[in-house]
C-alpha cells in the first residue's frame, strides 16, 4: 500500500513538474513573439496580445472561494487548472485561475448582486 501510494505521489509532483516546464516554454516563446510584434511598431499592450492570440490566447477562469477551498484546501488556486465539463463540440476546455473573488450571486451577466 505505501508503494503505491509513493508511486501515485512522484506521478503528482512529475505532472507538476512538466506542466511547469510547459507553462515556462510557452511563456518563453509569447515573450519572444511579443519583442518582436514591439519591433514591428506595436504597443507593449497590442503586442502581447496579439502574441497571446497566436498562441491560442489564455483560457482563463476567476473561481469564487468557495471553488477554491473545495478544489484546493490550503494551496493558492491562483495558476490552478480547472477541466470544465462542457464546451463546444463536446469538448472540455481547460482553464487557468487567474483570481479568486468573494461569494457572488449572479442575477445577469450585466449584474450582481
């Protein structure tokens, strides 16, 4: 039972590990495509995003805290990954945590209250 359970635990902290691999490549190559869209006579701002959007853009989500204390107790969710369960096509995107807000109920997407 303790081999498995190690086994399981270096499988997490590898997948971690590559992900962060992935996420510093990426970042990498929309900093050098951003340099050079500067380069080319563009704002930083139009420039970063233009590089965003050549690679596939930012699928980002803000959670509410209780997400956040569900899905990662004692970890900031803050960078987290979230698979959602629908999507177009039946796909499933997946979604990075760039905030974290207080309880909201959503009366419209125009509102809140």
């Amino acid at each position: 039972m303790l081999s498995k359970l190690k086994t399981r635990l270096r499988a997490l902290l590898r997948k971690s590990e590559m992900e962060r691999e992935l996420d510093e490549e990426m970042r990498h190559h929309i900093e050098r495509q951003t340099e050079q869209n500067i380069r080319l006579g563009m704002t930083p701002e139009e420039a970063r995003y233009a590089a965003r959007k050549a690679f596939g853009g930012l699928n980002a989500i803000v959670v509410d805290e209780e997400f956040a204390r569900r899905y990662w107790p004692n970890e900031d969710p803050i960078g987290q990954r979230v698979r959602l369960p629908w999507g177009p096509r039946g796909e499933n995107p997946v979604l990075t945590v760039i905030g974290v807000v207080g309880r909201v109920k959503l009366v419209s997407c125009a509102a809140s209250v």
